[in-house]
C-alpha cells in the first residue's frame, strides 16, 4: 500500500494550520477520505451477506448501506459498531459534499474542526477504542 489510513487523517489533521476556506475545504474532504477508506478496511471484518446486492448507487453510499445493514450473522457488538460507522460516515461525506461542491457556502473554521473531531472518533470506533453502550 503507497499510503495508509492514518496517513490521510495525519494530512487532514495538518492542513488546518493554514485559515483560508480552501484549506478549510480540502481538510474537510481529506478527512472524509480517510474516514472512508478505514471504514472500507474494516468492513472486511464483516460477514459476507447472503442477502440481495444493495441498491445504493456509488460505491460510498453502498459502504455505508453495508455498514448500517450488517447481516444478521454478525455478532451483536459488531453490529452496533458497524451502524455507528454508517452514521458518522454518512455525516462526514455530507460535509464532504458542501465542501467540496457548495462553493457559495461558507465553511466554517468550526465545520472544519468538527469533521476532523468525528474522522478521528471513527478511527477509534474502528480500532475497538471506543465500545458501544450496552442496552437492549
């Protein structure tokens, strides 16, 4: 592998440093990708579902169906992660897509912060540093 996962958040951790909107932008979208590729490596953990393909369109938008809808063979504890993952995939590639597209959109130096916030809780959330809440 030419780069790691934890090298796309590193850069997205670092461009910050400089305040102007692109920067703010391309940090945003930085730590998107990062995000997506550490939920995509993770998902490899996951059963393989016997059930019909998703009818997600993009192979983004079909990681996270994957995620929010493990197969039932999964084990209980990996199933609340992998829907904690689609979650916050799917908010971090909204602000992504403002970012990236919305050019007539302020981004916020707080949006910046906060996307880089929940890329590095989804880093945690893959590496089993974060459990979820025992309930129901």
């Amino acid at each position: 592998m030419a780069t790691s996962t934890k090298d796309l958040l590193a850069q997205a951790l670092g461009a910050s440093h400089h305040g102007a909107e692109a920067r703010r932008r391309a940090t945003i979208s930085r730590a998107y990708y990062a995000a997506y590729h550490r939920c995509r490596e993770w998902a490899l953990s996951l059963p393989r579902s016997t059930e019909t393909v998703s009818k997600a369109h993009g192979v983004h938008e079909q990681l996270i169906d994957r995620l929010a809808n493990p197969p039932p063979s999964c084990p209980r504890e990996k199933r609340k992660v992998a829907r904690q993952l689609a979650g916050q995939l799917s908010a971090l590639k909204a602000r992504r897509v403002a970012a990236d597209y919305k050019l007539r959109r302020a981004i916020s130096e707080n949006e910046m912060r906060m996307q880089q916030s929940e890329a590095q809780e989804l880093f945690a959330w893959c590496d089993g540093s974060r459990r979820p809440v025992r309930g129901p």
